[in-house]
C-alpha cells in the first residue's frame, strides 16, 4: 500500500451522526496533515497534527495520530450535508518536503 | 487578485505537443509544488520548489519540466504530451517547508488536462 492510504475509501452516513476515516502512512514524519476536497474544487487544509502529539482538536474535527503503528484517524462530529467531500491525508518523511497524499475517502452526508 | 491562481483552467491537447500550465501566487510563499491527481491514485506530486531557481522532482517527474525564475510563478511544462497525462493538475504553495510546524498547503483551483 501507498503511504498515506485512507480506509474507508468511501462512507455513507446520516446527518448529524460522526464520521471516522483512518490514515496509514510508511515512514517517520514531521507531521500530518488533513485535507478536503470539495468536487472539482482545490483542496483545503483542515488541520494538522505534529508527531509528538497524540491528538488535536479544531471545531467538530478530532484528529489522533499514532506513530508506533503509522497511523492517524480523522474523526467528524454532529455531521453536516455540506461536510460530503473527499478527504486525504497528508505526509512527508522526515527531513523532506515530498509529500504524499492518500487515495482519500469520499464521505456522503445524507440529509 | 489575491491567492494562488492556475491557468488555463481547462486545456485540450494533442500526442507530442508541448503544454504548459501556469502558477501564480501572490503570498510570496518559499515553497511551490505541482501534483496530480487521477483516479485511484489520489494526488501525486511531480514537482516542488523550495525557492526560486530551485526545483527538485517528486514522485511522478518523467515527461515534466519546471521552473521558478521568481517566487510567485511556478510553471509546468509537458515537452511531448502523451495520453498518461491525461489529467488534473494542482498547484500548490506553503509558507514553510515540510518540517517546520506549521506548512499548510494552500492549493489553486485545478487545471483539467486532456491529451488527445
């Protein structure tokens, strides 16, 4: 697998309920970073997580990384239609600026 | 206009012509980089800039020119285009580089490619 895959590749929920997507990643890092992309559209960053943090919180967004296993999870509370989007996740090895970003997870928000 | 802007945002193209894609930032960030994006790979990065007049490759760099005479402006060349590159391309530009504690990517609208 790439570094930086996402699981689920895609989800389905209701609004208002909580959205998780997971992140797996290869080498040792700096950071990690969130982002989201609305259809067509450029992709925004959401938030970013150092490695010597365990978890960060920005609004209805919860991140946690853990770096023993490689891997970060991406957690969105309280659902909204207009969260539906595509997000990915973000790395570089440390010492590098060549990111990689995953394949991304298309979430849709039922309202 | 203030941002980071890409042009053309939608170019059709021929087998062996050359193309190039612009990028305009006007934040005067250090760092520029150009991906791709294609289904089932997610992005792909072909190039970065850490500086003017400095340029490294990415994942992705065969068939790709790039380079950064000034800060804002950061093109893309393909020197013969081939249907594999059939794709969308992203600009991007960060204010730090990838170990500094904050290096945000802020990215530009897309440029959507099609090689005939």
């Amino acid at each position: 697998s790439q570094q930086g895959e996402e699981d689920p590749q895609a989800l389905s929920i209701q609004e208002g309920e909580n959205a998780t997507m997971n992140c797996s990643y290869k080498t040792s890092i700096n950071n990690l970073q969130w982002y989201r992309q609305n259809s067509g559209r450029g992709l925004v960053h959401l938030i970013l997580i150092r490695s010597n943090e365990r978890e960060k919180h920005s609004g209805r967004l919860r991140v946690t990384l853990d770096t023993s296993k490689k891997s970060s999870s991406l957690l969105i509370t309280a659902s909204r239609a207009a969260d539906t989007a595509s997000y990915f996740c973000a790395t570089a090895p440390s010492g590098t600026y060549k990111y990689i970003f995953g394949t991304g997870t298309r979430l849709k928000v039922l309202a | 206009d203030a941002g980071i802007t890409q042009s053309p945002r939608y170019k059709i193209t021929e087998t062996g012509r050359q193309v190039t894609l612009m990028c305009h930032q006007t934040w005067s960030h250090s760092y520029m980089f150009w991906y791709r994006q294609d289904l089932g790979h997610g992005l792909r990065l072909i190039y970065y800039s850490a500086a003017a007049d400095i340029t490294d490759k990415g994942e992705v760099p065969d068939g790709y020119v790039v380079s950064r005479s000034k800060t804002e402006n950061f093109p893309l060349t393909l020197e013969s285009a081939t249907r594999s590159q059939t794709s969308v391309y992203f600009c991007a530009s960060s204010s730090f580089g990838g170990g500094a504690s904050r290096n945000e990517q802020f990215f530009g609208p897309g440029t959507r490619l099609t090689v005939l």
